[in-house]
C-alpha cells in the first residue's frame, strides 16, 4: 500500500517536478555514474513523512540514504517546497477560496529524541526535547502558516511570528474585518494589545472557565493530521529547521490537495466532462 494514494500522489507529483531547477551535466567525459531520477528520491522523502522512518530503512538499491539527504536539501536550498506549498494554496483559493474571516491559532508540542535547533525541554513530557509547532489555519482548516520552536516556548510569543507568516507571506488578500479565535493559553493582556494593533477582532477561551471550544475545533484537527498522517512530524529526528519547515510545507501541501479533492467530489461528483490536467494553473 502506497504512503499516499495515487489521487494525491501524481497531480502533488507533477507540480513538484515543473518546481525542480534543471541540472547541468558538465562532466568531461559523460561517463559518470547515472544521476538517480528525482521522482524515485521524491516518493523516498514522502514515504520518510509518513511512515517517519530513518533514510537507512528508506534506502535500498534504487536510491541511497545519502542520495534522500543530498537531494533534499538541493530542493531546500531551491524554495521547491515552500513554492509547492504556496501554489497549492493558491489553487484551493480559486476553486474554493480560503475563509480568512475566521483564523485560528494554536500550539502543538511533539516529540524530538534528536534534539536539534527547533528543540526544547518539554513541559508535558517530564523534560524530554520536544518541539512545538504553532499552527495557523483558515475557516476551513487549511494550514497557512507554521511556526517551529523549542517545546519550553510558551504559546503567547509565537503568536505575532505566527499571524505575520499567514497573512503576508502568501500574499492573498485579506478581509476587512478578520477574527481570531484562541485558547486559553492566549489569554493575556500582551495578545490582546497585539491583536487590537493589527486591527483583528478576536475571542479568547478565558483562564480557569470550561473548555470553551467555539470554532477552534479546526486548528485541534488539522493538528490531529499532522500528528496522525505524518509520523515525521509526530516524533521529529530531524535536527535543522530548515528542514523540518520542508517536511512540515510537504504535509501541508498534502493536507490542502486533499480537501480540494474532497470539495471537487462533493460538488462536481455527477459532472461527466473531461477531467483538468494535473497541472495546476
């Protein structure tokens, strides 16, 4: 059984490799061993997202560890993966269009055995290295924007890192009047001045009341997939952000492609034309 299905996989597949720069053979002679095919070391890296397996276990005769690494951190060094991520969020907002009227914010602690940059000492793990991911989705759960820490962050500092990366680095056009719903974790005097200075309305669960759960149900479940779907993201070995932004961008990419499918089946599932190429446009 595939780590995702071929409905996801070949159009997530035909959009990354339009991302991938070309590669310039200038060896002297042309005698070289031959350079492994990018799509053999891009379903290695998404079998690593999902089963959270070592590139060891990943590796066998058609693709070494080294060959996984090396590649990755070319199309790291690329943008592939943020790019890919932005164009899958473009083509939910023109088939479907993203509801930014309703943001919700919310920190996700996971385990990091590794440790490593985006590492801390976990406050709901007896102290173990742990890393925290602050999560930003839409009305629909879509993540738009995720910003890694150490597990020993508190909630409320990642908040500002968090809405900023949403609303601006997509560049997609904001509402007038937007709410941001959050925890109680958020409640404080500092999130609310923060918020007013950015023009949000907001509606914060208050300190010591019951659980009061509102739309935020959301964020809890687009936290659930990635925990849940990628268990490289569940339990994090990797020791560079840069990376763990990749793989985090890969899931999130994922995670949109597939609501659009869902949207387009529930909507067009008696519509007999013929299908749209995978390219998105």
């Amino acid at each position: 059984m595939p780590a995702v299905p071929s409905s996801v996989m070949e159009p997530l597949w035909v959009q990354f490799a339009a991302l991938v720069p070309p590669v310039e053979d200038n060896h002297p002679l042309g005698c070289h061993r031959p350079r492994v095919p990018d799509r053999i070391v891009f379903d290695k890296l998404v079998q690593v997202l999902v089963l959270g397996a070592s590139y060891n276990k990943i590796a066998d005769s058609t693709c070494s560890a080294t060959t996984i690494r090396t590649r990755r951190d070319e199309w790291i060094a690329a943008g592939v993966f943020t790019a890919l991520e932005d164009l899958a969020l473009k083509a939910f907002d023109q088939v479907t269009g993203l509801d930014l009227t309703d943001v919700c914010v919310d920190g996700c602690i996971t385990k990091a055995p590794c440790a490593g940059q985006a590492s801390g000492r976990s406050p709901v793990d007896r102290g173990k290295q742990g890393t925290k991911r602050s999560v930003m989705v839409e009305a629909h759960g879509i993540p738009l924007a995720v910003v890694v820490a150490g597990a020993n962050r508190h909630d409320s500092p990642l908040l500002a890192p968090t809405l900023e990366a949403g609303f601006s680095r997509f560049g997609f056009d904001t509402p007038q009047h937007i709410t941001v719903h959050l925890d109680a974790g958020y409640d404080s005097a500092r999130t609310r001045a923060l918020l007013d200075r950015l023009g949000c309305h907001y509606e914060i669960s208050r300190s010591g009341t019951p659980l009061q759960v509102g739309v935020r149900w959301v964020v809890e479940r687009t936290n659930s997939w990635h925990n849940r779907g990628f268990k490289k993201l569940a339990i994090c070995t990797e020791r560079r952000t840069s990376v763990i932004g990749a793989y985090i961008a890969l899931a999130n990419t994922i995670i949109t492609i597939r609501l659009l499918l869902r949207t387009a089946w529930t909507t067009h599932r008696w519509d007999t034309r013929p299908q749209h190429p995978y390219q998105w446009r």
